[in-house]
C-alpha cells in the first residue's frame, strides 16, 4: 500500500454471518504500562519460599510436569489466593470440560462459581480446532483492557499447540503474547503436560526460554507410596531456593513440607527419596497451619 503505514505479516480471520472479523497480529512493542512488579502470595508460605517470595507481577510461570501431578490444581490455588485479594482473574480451559472443573475445585474446597457470579472471574472454555492463535491473542487483549485481568491462566499449552499450523509458528504467537501480558503487569500461569509418567519424560516443545520461572512437578517413590517433589528450577526475577519439596493435594488447597535432602535420581526421571526427613501426612494443615 504505497504511501500508508501498514500492518505487515499474517493476520487470522473468520468469515461469520454478516460479515468478517479480522483480528490484527498482536505487536507487544506498543503495549506498555506502568506497574510495580512486588512479589504477591501464592496462599502457601512454603510455597512463597520456595519461589523466593511469591509470584511477580508482569512475569510468567510455566508448570511443568506429567499427567496428574497436580499442575491444575495448583494454578487453580494461584488464582483463588489472587481472588481473594480482590483482583480479577482470567482462566482458559483447553482440556477438560468447565464442569468438571468447577466440580473437581468444588470437592477440593476452592470454590469457583461464587467469584464466576460476582464477576471476578472469566472462566472460557476454548476449543482449538475452532479458535485461530490471533483470534486467541485478541481475546487476551480483551481480558487485560476490557475486564482488568490481573492474572492469567492458560491450561494447557499442549492443546494450544494444536491450533498452530507449525511449532516455530507457537514460539512466535506465544513470545509475542507473553511478551504482552508481561509488559501489561499481568501475572500469567502456563499449564504444560509433559508424556509420560516416570523414567523419560518429555514435552511436546521446549518453552522453557520463554518462561521467567519455572515450577518442576515430579513423581516419586517412598515408604511404598508414590508422592509428588516440587522444585523451582528457574526464576529470572527472585532468589528463588534449589530445594526439593513435597507437595500434597487436600481439601481447601495445597500443602508444601520441608526441605528434602538424600533424593536420588532426579535428573534421570526416576527420583526417590531416602532421606530422613518426615514425610508430609496424608491429612492437611490444622486450624492452626501446623500439623
């Protein structure tokens, strides 16, 4: 277009009853606004800990790890502490089904629909065979600029994938997005399931450069029980600990323990524990958050 200032690249469309709808390529060069990036509560102090005070506005989080693990679970705890702070949050679902979610939180003591109703919370379920990347990105925009989304939840990044035509065309849109939510002060939490349960476990594609930090979940064997190690492995914004923590699942939230020293076989994919650290109970915190 001689003489005028275009838009270049590729941009999504649908053709809908009526007409067109064009969503631009989102540039996040000229999205930027003013915030204090302090570092805010996940609702764990053990937690906090491990990340080196919490999770920092216009930052990004990646939850790594295989099926059942607890990634959700935990994101979902992320944001409820954000809710009841007062902040509006903002979850898309690729995988599972919105009642099944809303059911699982329900039974886990984090309920959902009363923030749903209150309008603190947009919960959209997307499916990626129908939603285009731009089109996506669009929508995020929207949840920052129109409803004041302060947190962001995107579960899973393995659906996502599947809308894209090509994986360098994924680390292009989600470099631009992130990049984005990032500089709007927005705290986002990506969910990425990795195959496999124990032994090689892998991702369908390496975000990890992408991410400012990095929760590890991990399966592993003591006492006869399969339990779950939790580990930082990267932050680009905190001093975060190198620590190896247990994690367990229980009604109203999550629990993280001690410091566990002796694993072996971590880097292998097969951890165990051998230490001489208590184990967490299979009961969460009492009243008075010691047990």
């Amino acid at each position: 277009m001689r003489g005028i200032k275009f838009r270049g690249g590729y941009h999504d469309f649908s053709l809908e009853t009526g007409g067109i709808r064009v969503f631009p390529r989102l540039i996040a060069a000229e999205h930027h606004v003013s915030f204090k990036p302090e570092a805010r509560s996940t609702g764990s102090g053990e937690l906090d800990l491990l990340l080196g005070g919490g999770l920092v506005p216009g930052t990004n989080t990646l939850l790594l790890g295989p099926s059942g693990v607890g990634k959700t679970t935990t994101a979902i705890r992320f944001m409820l502490t954000a809710l009841e702070r007062g902040e509006t949050c903002t979850y898309y679902l690729f995988d599972e089904g919105l009642a099944t979610l809303l059911a699982r939180s329900t039974l886990l003591g984090m309920d959902l629909a009363t923030h749903v109703e209150a309008g603190r919370l947009t919960i959209m379920q997307i499916d990626p065979a129908e939603v285009s990347p731009g089109e996506f990105s669009t929508m995020a925009r929207q949840a920052v600029e129109e409803r004041g989304s302060a947190l962001v939840v995107i579960d899973s990044l393995n659906a996502y994938i599947h809308a894209m035509p090509g994986e360098e065309f994924l680390i292009l849109q989600m470099h631009e997005l992130l990049s984005y939510l990032n500089q709007q002060g927005v705290t986002t939490l990506l969910v990425l399931g990795q195959h496999g349960i124990v032994g090689d476990v892998r991702s369908d594609i390496d975000l990890s450069y992408l991410s400012d930090c990095i929760l590890l979940f991990r399966f592993f064997e003591a006492k006869g029980e399969v339990r779950t190690a939790l580990s930082v492995v990267k932050s680009r914004v905190n001093a975060h600990e190198r620590t190896i923590r247990e994690m367990k699942l229980f009604v109203g939230g999550l629990q993280v323990g001690e410091a566990l020293d002796d694993f072996e076989g971590v880097l292998s994919g097969l951890p165990a524990y051998r230490g001489r650290v208590a184990m967490l109970s299979g009961e969460g915190p009492s009243e008075d958050g010691v047990r």
